[in-house]
C-alpha cells in the first residue's frame, strides 16, 4: 500500500465571499509523483479530529500559506503581517509537536519551515526587508515560482547534504518573513548568502526537516525529485 501524506491547507474564499479549503496543485502532484498518495488536511479540524487524522497518516507537508499568529511568539509585531489562520496555526503546530516526538516523517516548506521553527521554540524575522541588515530580495511572488534566485549553501554532513548532493544549489524564493533564531533541537542545513537560514532538521529524526524554498515548484529537477522521494519512502517505512 502507497503511504499516506497528509497536506497541510490553505482557507480562502470564493467569489461569492463562501469559505473555500484551498491548496496549490504542485504539492499534490509532487506527493504523487513521489509515490505517495495525498491527503488533503483542512484546518477545521482543529478542535475535533485532528488527533484521529494524525494517527492515519504516515507523513506530514507542512505547505507554503500565510503567517504565524503573534500568540504563537514567532517575533516581532510588523504591519505587513499577514493571512493568519488561527486553525492552521492550531493544528500544524500540534502535528509538529506529535511528529518531532514520535518520529513520523514530515517536510515543512516556506511557511512549514517557519511553523517547525516555531512550534520547536524558535522565532522568525516576521518582516525581513525591515529587519534582516543586508538581506537579499526574497519575494518573488506571483509567477516567479519557478525561476532561480538565490544561492543555497547545503552544510556538509547533513540529511539535505545527503537528499541534494550538492554544496551550492539555486532555488526559488517567495516569503517575506524567515527564520531567525533556530529551536534549539533543530540543526541549520542550509543557509543563503545573506546569512538566512533556508534549510532545517531534526538530527536525530528519521525524516524531519524543512526548507524554505518552494520545492513543490521545482520537480523538473532530478535533485529536488529526490527530496519528495525520500520523503515518501521514509513515511511508507
Ligand atoms: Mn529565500
């Protein structure tokens, strides 16, 4: 049997102004073509189910979304602070205690990078143009999805060292806020030429580890194939 990966979602609304679950296809397809069969987790099951829904579930993506509400301690107030859903913000944050702690497989991206961070004690600059000193341009929103814009430096001896197989590699980059002091049971894999730290895991995790980049974009690599892959295999363990 294919494993099950759960998604992390998005909550938008329709033209009509009615609630919508919403999720980029990329993940989803990232998650097929690696193997695994996906499942969408909505937010709503926050107060009710969420536990249920874990333990079925054999890997977790942390997707890409808004930010991290301020009663969570990601940092600093700032005005372009944005998106937040309290739900979200509930749920991906009891998934990530239970999943650091009971070695079930998890991938962060973007805004799951941010949320591990925080959800394992770290903070997170909430807007860098405002508060990273010689921070690079890491907004590219929009269509940029897939086009290349600044270096990752992958660190020697790490799980993602291992997953990319490269010390240098270019990636995509849409987020405004980023991680700043890292959770003290986290290991820094990977940071950009500004000093920002792009790549986390967990050492001694079976497959816990986050990017901030948007892989789920980047499939036409081989490299970044790999990293979906070893995701699904580690959950289907
Ligand atoms: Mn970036």
């Amino acid at each position: 049997m294919k494993p099950l990966i759960g998604i992390t979602t998005n909550h938008s609304t329709n033209n009509y102004g009615q609630p919508l679950v919403l999720l980029q296809q990329s993940y989803v397809k990232a998650i097929k073509q690696a193997g695994g069969v996906p499942v969408l987790i909505p937010s709503l099951v926050a107060d009710d189910g969420w536990d249920a829904l874990y333990a079925r579930l054999d890997g977790i993506l942390f997707s890409g979304g808004g930010d991290i509400g301020l009663e969570h301690n990601p940092g600093d107030p700032h005005p372009r602070i944005d998106d937040v859903d309290p739900l979200r913000d509930s749920v991906e944050l009891s998934m990530i205690h239970a999943a650091a702690s009971d070695g079930k497989p998890f991938l962060g991206i973007c805004r799951g990078c941010q949320v591990v961070n925080v959800a394992l004690g770290g903070t997170l600059y909430t807007h860098i143009p405002d508060q990273l000193p010689g921070a690079l341009d890491h907004s590219y929103p929009g269509n940029m999805r897939t086009v290349l814009v600044h270096q990752v430096k992958i660190e020697e001896g790490t799980h993602v060292a291992e997953i990319f197989g490269e010390p240098i590699i270019k990636v995509n980059s849409l987020h405004h806020q980023g991680l700043k002091d890292i959770a003290p049971s986290l290991r820094v894999a990977g940071h950009a030429p500004d000093g920002l730290v792009e790549a986390i895991e967990l050492p001694e995790h079976p497959f816990g580890l986050a990017v901030q980049w948007h892989p789920e974009w980047l499939t036409d690599q081989e490299r970044t194939r790999n990293l979906f892959r070893k995701f699904v295999e580690a959950a289907e363990k």
